[in-house]
C-alpha cells in the first residue's frame, strides 16, 4: 500500500468512525427525548445547524440502543468534542439514574 492509499485508509476509516458517534449521540438524545439540534447549539453557539445529525436523523437509522452517558461522553472525548461531551454531562446529572 502506497502512503496515498494508507492516507486515504485512515481518513476513511476515521470518518466511519465518526459517523458511529454521530449516530450514537442522536440515540442517546432520542432515548432521553433530548433534541440533538439543541444540545449541539448549546456546545457550539457559534456554529450552524450540524448537517451530520440532521443526515443521520433523516436516514432513520436507530440503533435502538441504550447507550450509558458515561460511554457517550468518553466516545465525543475521543473525537475532541469537549464541548458536547461536558454539555452531554450536565444533561446527565439531571437523570435520576444513567
């Protein structure tokens, strides 16, 4: 494999990858009747509606998961999403149990 090939490998990979958290944060919005589009607003003020998460959200793909705040958090942590994960946080500490 050429270093192009292994370039374009990774950066296909990573963009699968996001998707998945892209997907499981809409779940996790879903499966607590949190509007993803108002959280994200929340951590990102300065940013336009997320087109991901309206693409995923129109895709109809449910993973009809019961996904753990703490797991979630962890996940946007790795992508760099401080910002969604320390909103996705707050949310969580106001569950009774998560």
């Amino acid at each position: 494999m050429d270093q192009k090939s292994i370039t374009e490998f990774i950066i296909q990979k990573y963009q699968e990858d996001e998707q998945v958290m892209i997907q499981l944060f809409v779940q996790w919005c879903e499966n607590h009747e949190i509007d993803p589009f108002v959280l994200y607003q929340k951590a990102y003020p300065s940013q336009g509606p997320n087109e991901a998460i309206k693409t995923i959200i129109d895709s109809n793909e449910s993973m009809d998961l019961d996904i753990d705040s703490g797991t979630l958090i962890e996940v946007l942590q790795l992508f760099g999403n401080d910002d969604l994960a320390f909103v996705v946080s707050e949310e969580a500490n106001k569950f009774p149990n998560d």
